[in-house]
C-alpha cells in the first residue's frame, strides 16, 4: 500500500467519526436535563367536597407520604400510597407536572382505573433545598365535581452513604 492510501485510510476511519462526534457534543452543548421531582412526596389536600362521589377513595384514602415518583427523563410514573396500589403515567415539562387524563367522563361511563379517574396539575417550585408542588387533583369520573387544590413537600431522602 502507498502511503497515499493509508492517509486516505486514516482519514476515512479516524478522521471523519471524530468530526461527527465533535459535531454531537457541540449541538447537545445547551441541553439541559428536565427538573428532577423524583420521590416521596407528602399532600396537604382537602378531599371533603368529594365525599360520596364515585373513585373518590383512590385518592383520599390514601396515607402519607402519599405520591412517590419514579422519573426518567421528562416521563414520570406516579405512585399514590393507597390500598389499590394506583400507578399514574404523566411528563414534565419546564417546571409543570402532568399525570393522568385531563379529560373528565362522564361518572356513569368512567371508569375508576387510576389512569382515568385521576387529573393532576402541578407547578413545582424550588426554595433551596426545598422542593413543593401546587397543583391540583381532577376527579375526572364526576364533571360536577371541582378540581381540588393541594400542596405537596418532598420528603428529604437518605444521604449518600445511608440505606
């Protein structure tokens, strides 16, 4: 082989890759990761406009601290510490929080499956350390029903280093 070839060799084989890699880390430069609201979180709410009303006990019946959240990326997968174990599907993004469906049912038709009895609406505000919600719960199985407003505190976690 002439040294011709092994130039063009090297460039193909090296050369090229390293300039497509130099071109991905300057375009991904200014991402930023999604706010992290992962973990336990504690809820401050008033569920007593919803007495009697159908799916009501997939959220009041719950004990503290009552939504855990498990994220990756901008998805969440909220957790409700509740006797039926409710499992919610929602997304971040900036800083607003959104998990189940937004639309309501009509309570004869609705189902009270947690991904469709339940709206939440959150804004997360950092104070510090100190991380909070506010937002609101949609009972989306009684159209007469009202959002009902919360205010949620995450629970601080182990330190590192601690189980």
């Amino acid at each position: 082989m002439s040294n011709r070839r092994l130039i063009l060799a090297y460039v193909f084989l090296v050369g090229i890759p390293l300039l497509g890699l130099i071109g991905i880390v300057r375009r991904g430069q200014h991402l930023q990761a999604p706010v992290s609201v992962g973990g336990s979180w504690n809820v401050e709410a008033d569920f007593s406009p919803w007495s009697g009303k159908p799916c009501v006990d997939v959220l009041g019946s719950g004990k503290q601290p009552l939504l855990n959240i498990s994220q990756s990326g901008d998805r969440l997968v909220l957790a409700l510490n509740n006797p039926q174990s409710t499992v919610i599907a929602g997304s971040i993004r900036g800083t607003v929080l959104t998990a189940g469906t937004q639309d309501s049912a009509d309570s004869a038709g609705g189902s009270c499956a947690a991904s469709q009895a339940i709206g939440i609406t959150a804004e997360l505000n950092k104070d510090g350390q100190q991380h909070a919600l506010t937002g609101t719960f949609k009972l989306n199985t009684c159209r007469a029903c009202a959002p009902v407003s919360f205010h949620a505190v995450r629970q601080a976690g182990p330190k590192r280093g601690e189980q």
